[in-house]
C-alpha cells in the first residue's frame, strides 16, 4: 500500500507544484489577472498564494511535514474559492458555469487537504515519509 499512498500524494500534489511555478514565473500575468479579480495587494498575493502552494505541494509530495503543507494548501483554496470564482456575481451563463466549477473545484480540493492535515497531523499511516507530522493533534 506505500506505493499506492506515495502515488496519490504525487498525483493530488503535482497541480499545486505546477500552478505555484506559474505564479511565480508568470508573475505579471497572475498579477494582472488578480487585479482583474480585484484582489487585494495583488502582485503580493500572487507571490505568497505561489510560495504557499508550491511549497504546500512539495511538502505533500515528498512528505515532509506533510499536515503543514495540506494546511498551507487549504489557507490558499477557501479564500481563492470565494475571491477568484465568485459565480454568483457573474451574468453570463458560460461564465457563470465556468466560475461554479473553479468554486467547487477549489473547495473541494480544499477539503482533501484538510482531511491530509487530520490524517498525518494525528499520526495515521501516509506512507513513506521524510519527516513525521509538523503538528501533535
């Protein structure tokens, strides 16, 4: 069962890595587009949301401290939820569709990531693991 737990970490984690990449080496784009959203601070957003992600994946991935990094991913998923896929203030039923999607979507992987943070963060088997838990709950 390791490799199939090392697996899914792997796979649940590579479109944090890659989308945290992203804000970092498209940062004018991601920030253009935040601003759009009207998010606040938006290129320090951009930034920090990337870090948070990239680091929350790769801690995932390799399992280092693997409760901070499905924490450090479920801090960034609610809030984008509700600030980058707000649906219920678009007209347009493409659009609205589209925004519906990215909301649950975000919620809920955001969901995943919280039950990754109860699972090792209470010392439940998550396969071959650099470091153990960050937190002792």
């Amino acid at each position: 069962m390791d490799i199939v737990l090392v697996i899914a970490r792997v796979l649940f984690a590579l479109i944090f890595i890659s989308s945290g990449i992203s804000h970092l080496t498209k940062l004018e784009a991601m920030t253009g587009y935040a601003q759009y959203k009207k998010v606040p601070a938006a290129k320090f957003s951009v930034l920090l949301s990337g870090l948070m992600i990239l680091i929350g994946g790769l801690y995932i991935a390799f399992g280092v401290y693997a409760d901070l990094g499905a924490l450090l991913l479920a801090l960034f998923l609610i809030p984008a939820a509700f600030l980058m896929h707000a649906f219920w203030k678009e007209t347009d039923p493409t659009a609205k569709q589209n925004e519906t999607i990215g909301f649950f979507k975000d919620l809920s992987l955001a969901g995943a990531a919280l039950i990754i943070f109860a699972l090792v963060s209470t010392g439940t088997d998550f396969g071959p693991s650099i470091t153990g838990a960050f937190f002792n709950l």
